[in-house]
C-alpha cells in the first residue's frame, strides 16, 4: 500500500493507507447494482412465475423491436406505469397506443415488433387466448410465449 | 519612511478531505444493493402463430407452394378444474390416438408422426386446450411439440372451453 502525504519530518513517516481508489471502485460497484435492478424493474415483473421449458430461445441480438406483456395469476396484464390491464379491449387499446407511439411509425411496429407475453404459470388457458386474441386484434403479426430456459439459473 | 509590515509566518493550512466516511456510507450503499439483488432466471422464448380471432376470419394466403402443403395434426389437452392435464388426444392424417395418458406417451407419439417428404416443417399442430389449463401445462405441451422437432405449432380452445 501506498503511503500518503507528505512525508512528515526527519524520520516520520506517515503510514495513511490512500483511500480515494478504493472509494472510486466501490461507489462504481454502487452505481452497477442501481442501474441493474432499475433495469429489471422496467420491464420484466418479478411478480410473475414463469413455467420451465427446455426449448426456449433466449434473445438475440437481433431482436430488437419487443413488446413484453406481464401477465399475473389471475390474468390482468400488468404495467410498469398504471392500473392493470383486465378487459381484451383495454388491452388492443394499449398495444395500438404502442404502436403508434413507435419512432418508426405505426405500420412498421406492427409488422416488425415481437410481442412476449410473460405470464405467470398457475394462470389458465383462457386469459393467455384473451390476451393473444387483444394482440391480434391490434394488428400485430409475431407473438412469443416467455418461459424459463431449463437447467440455468 | 515607509513602515515595513512584519508578516507573521503562518504554517500552511493542510486541507484535506474525509475520505473514510464516505467509504462507509459507500459500503453501506454496496452491501444493500447486494443484498437486495436477485438476478434473473435466464429466459428465452417459444414462437407460436397468432390465433385465428373468429372462425368465420378468412386464412391469410399461404406462401408454401401446394406440394408443400402442411400436414395438420390437432393435440387436444383436456384439464381438470385444478388446470392438471386430464386428457390427451391426437388427431391427424395419420394417427387417431383418443386416449394418450401422460407427457412420455405423447411424445412417442409425436415421434411417430410420419413426416411428408421427411420434412418436419410440413407438419402443423394446432393445440386445443381447454379454458382451465394452466400455463405451465401449456408451455410443457409446447415444449413437447418443439423437442419432437415441430416448429409450426398454434393455439385454440376447445370447442366446447373445456
């Protein structure tokens, strides 16, 4: 470790360990682990649990257009920002006010964006259709279903 | 004459900065984040057509050239009202199996479903699964029809929901 200030007299010598890198890593560790869980929070809820599948795909790079629709137990669509989204016609209405607010157009984020429905694994068929259904309703062509890759944690 | 000013000598002032609180605080911060980080699970994707909304919704034109034309093989999946896996059917051109008891048997049966010009893309299976499925059964049938080397798989309910 390096010794610090000035020196001190004849003699002294000033056994102050220097802090300020040590300080430099850590609040640089800080600021990773907030971006991180910020990130998480965004867009994927942890409140849903999803099914394991041995055959599921993580994402590439180029899927970049993507839609993610949360999916609770009781088959409400969750948001980052709102209420949840319950009725198959609120849901066409968010996935068209999506669309039209893509920078690319409406058009190209209906024929281009990938929706994933991230639903939790004890809710039933019929609120998965009724979502499917409300995307398909809303013009939009690619649809995914989100699921645990198997044996990677 | 001009009256010379005595400066008096000061010895310089040593500022420095308190670096150590800060590292504390700064561990505090690191050890919450820490603690509170739950990564993830890797996830990843199964593609599926979308439904046809209605049956009266015209089919959108098929690119696939006619001697390309698909086998469709329907797999019924009939829950019980805890949204386990009851019933098993699967029907098809080739098979007609009513009774299929569990996820082992229906793979071997998806195994041997005999493929048109030995092409598993040209085999379609639509999914009929009643209302009170769960998602997981879902996503296990699915898994099946992917792993038996299906890629054309959609979605549809019973004709009666259950």
């Amino acid at each position: 470790m390096s010794h610090g200030g000035g020196g001190g007299g004849r003699g002294q010598v000033s056994s102050d360990p220097n802090l300020t890198p040590l300080l430099d890593l850590v609040l640089q560790l800080v600021m990773f682990f907030m971006l991180v869980a910020n990130f998480i929070m965004d867009e994927l809820s942890d409140k849903i649990h999803l099914p394991v599948a041995s055959q599921a795909k993580p994402l590439t790079a180029n899927d970049r257009n993507i839609l993610y629709l949360n999916v609770n137990k009781e088959g409400k669509v969750l948001l980052s920002v709102g209420d949840p989204l319950i009725t198959p016609e609120s849901i066409t209405v968010y996935m068209r006010q999506q669309a039209r607010a893509h920078p690319k157009g409406e058009a190209f984020a209906r024929d281009n964006t990938t929706v994933i429905i991230r639903a939790d694994k004890d809710t039933r068929f019929q609120n998965i259709f009724k979502t499917m259904s409300a995307i398909k309703a809303a013009g939009y062509k690619k649809l995914q279903l989100r699921a645990e890759i198997a044996g990677q944690k | 004459m001009p009256r010379k000013h005595k400066r008096k000598v000061e010895s310089p002032v040593d500022v420095t900065l308190p670096i150590t609180p800060m590292l504390d605080m700064s561990f505090q911060l690191l050890s919450f984040f820490i603690l509170t980080f739950h990564p993830m699970p890797v996830e990843g994707q199964l593609s599926i057509n979308l439904p046809k909304i209605d049956a009266s919704e015209k089919p959108e034109i098929d690119p696939t050239p006619p001697d390309e034309k698909k086998d469709e093989y329907t797999l019924t999946v009939i829950s019980n009202s805890s949204g386990e896996v009851a019933l098993i059917s699967l029907k098809g051109p080739t098979v007609n199996s009513e009774n299929i008891k569990n996820f082992a048997d229906l793979f071997v049966q998806l195994k041997n479903i005999p493929k048109p010009q030995n092409k598993a893309e040209l085999v379609a299976i639509t999914i009929e699964a009643s209302n009170d499925l769960t998602y997981a059964r879902l996503i296990e049938t699915m898994d099946l029809c992917k792993k038996a080397g299906y890629d054309s798989v959609n979605l549809a309910p019973t004709k009666g929901g259950r």
